[in-house]
C-alpha cells in the first residue's frame, strides 16, 4: 500500500505544485473562503456553541474528583485545561455544519491538526479556475483563558505547512526548515506538513490551516466564590499555506516576526519544537486573516 500510488501520486505533486507557485493567488482565494465560511459557521451556531461549550462547568459534579491534568510551569490550581472542551463542542460540530457546503472525506492521517477534512465542491474549482474541485481543511482549536489569552498561538511541528519539496518518487516530501526570528533568539522550525496532498484516486488537495481560539472567562477572578469558565469569544485566524510562506509572495521574509520563538525548553526534540504564530502580522498580510465571533455573557 506504501508504493502502490507513489509513482502517479509525485508526477501529479509535482505538476500541481509548480501549478499553485504560479497562481498563488488561489491558494489565498481558497483561505480567504475557508476562513470566511469558517466564522459564518461559528457565528450562526454560537448560541449552540456556546451551550455546549458552558456545560462542562455544570458538570463539574462529574469529574471534580478526576480533573484535567493541570499544565504550565506554576499552575496556581483554580484554572481548568479546557482544550478538550474546545475541541468537542466546537470541532466536532463543524463536520456536521460543514456537510451542508461540501462533499465531506474524513481521510486518515497518522499525525496532524484536531479537525482534518477532504473537501470538494464547485466553489473551490471556481476559486482555482478549474484545477481542483477539492481541499484539505486543517483545523486547530486551542481553548485559552484570561491568564494566557495573547495576540498569538503555539503552533507545533505539525500543524503548519511547508514548502513541500519532492524531487524523487523515493525520497518522499521534505520541507525546507524554517526560522522562528524573535526580538532576543530563533529557533528552527521543521514544520511536517506538506502544501498539497494528492489522494490514491487523484484528488489534488492543497492544505488550509485555519485556527480556531474560544476564550474562557473564570469566574473565581470576579470575588463572589462563583467557579467556571464560559465561553466568551472565539478568535479564527488563518495560517498560510507553505508554499505563499516561502515561494509565491513569500510571506516568511516579507512579514519578519509571523513566526517566532514558542514556549518549549531545550530539552525538547529540536525537530518537534513549536514556534508561535503572532495575530498582529497575519492581519498585516491581510485583514481577513484574523477574525472574532462575539458571545452572550453566560
């Protein structure tokens, strides 16, 4: 199974590779519409979103004596990890929302973002002028609370494209490495995703990785012994495909700071160390990059 497709699958990379190089104005046409169709979707379901997501507080009953391990360095123990929170009630709603837009594969891989789906439509061959009717959406959701709710998000190894070199049907697809610049130290980033994917039947896929950030208030920083941690906002954010990072408009010199230094110590396997993604310069690439849905107080 490992070779079967391979000799077809890097002819088809290659060509749809030099393809998006060339046009890379519709790899940005496909984030802008994902990114927009991804806040309609969270905009017109946040009261459900939102439902589902202040539950976990009233079921604190049910887990208080099996809590969330507790994460970061110094953790004063009144702030619950709500990741899982963030992506159950918001991630695996957007199969179901997105359902209703697109022919939906839930295509296997062995490592990768929280949410991936295989998309097609007409819409996106409209948006690559007729070269592929499909996408890979990557989602990531990363539940944050007023103690680490910054312009910015950790972004791990996988979870970001790269430029997706692949130039013998053997070698497989390797990315360059790129440099998280901080003011005061850089670091190497090997992000492991490759810009496109092409399928065992074809299907040419460019890769979207679209983020999406629920902020939490908690409750026991307001003084009146009430505990939880409702749903607030939601902050979505779209990363650029590899390839509009290092060839097309190249992105990655033309922003200095996109990605810089992330939170792990040197003890980390310098191939899996996370960088951060800062909000600031993906809304100066272009304001449609970042955007917020706003909740009802709980």
């Amino acid at each position: 199974m490992f070779n079967k497709y391979r000799a077809t699958q890097h002819q088809v990379y290659i060509a749809a590779r030099d393809h998006f190089i060339r046009h890379p104005e519709q790899l940005i046409a496909l984030e802008c519409h994902f990114i927009q169709q991804t806040h309609q979707y969270l905009t017109a379901a946040r009261d459900e979103i939102a439902r589902d997501y202040n539950e976990a507080s009233y079921l604190y009953p049910f887990w208080q004596n099996y809590p969330p391990e507790e994460r970061g360095r110094q953790p004063r123990g009144d702030q619950f990890p709500w990741i899982e929170v963030g992506e159950h009630a918001i991630g695996t709603k957007l199969s179901r929302l997105l359902y209703n837009d697109y022919d939906l594969r839930d295509t296997g891989l062995p490592a990768g973002p929280d949410q991936r789906f295989v998309l097609s439509s007409p819409a996106i061959s409209r948006l690559t002028s007729g070269y592929t009717d499909s996408a890979w959406l990557f989602i990531d959701i990363k539940s944050v609370g007023p103690r680490d709710n910054f312009e910015h998000a950790v972004m791990s190894h996988n979870q970001v494209s790269g430029n997706g070199l692949w130039n013998h049907p053997e070698d497989g697809v390797r990315n360059d490495v790129l440099t998280a610049t901080g003011a005061r130290t850089s670091h190497s980033f090997h992000c492991s995703v490759p810009p496109l994917y092409v399928l065992s039947d074809g299907t040419i896929a460019p890769v979207i990785n679209v983020l999406i950030k629920p902020f939490y208030r908690m409750l026991a920083l307001s003084g009146n012994n009430e505990r939880g941690q409702p749903l607030s906002s939601i902050t979505v954010a779209c990363i650029p495909n590899g390839l509009l990072l290092m060839n097309g408009p190249r992105y990655l010199s033309q922003h200095p700071g996109l990605f810089y230094p992330g939170k792990d110590d040197k003890s980390k396997n310098p191939l899996k160390v996370r960088a951060r993604v800062s909000f600031p310069v993906l809304n100066s690439i272009a304001d449609w990059r970042v955007q917020q849905v706003h909740i009802a107080a709980a």
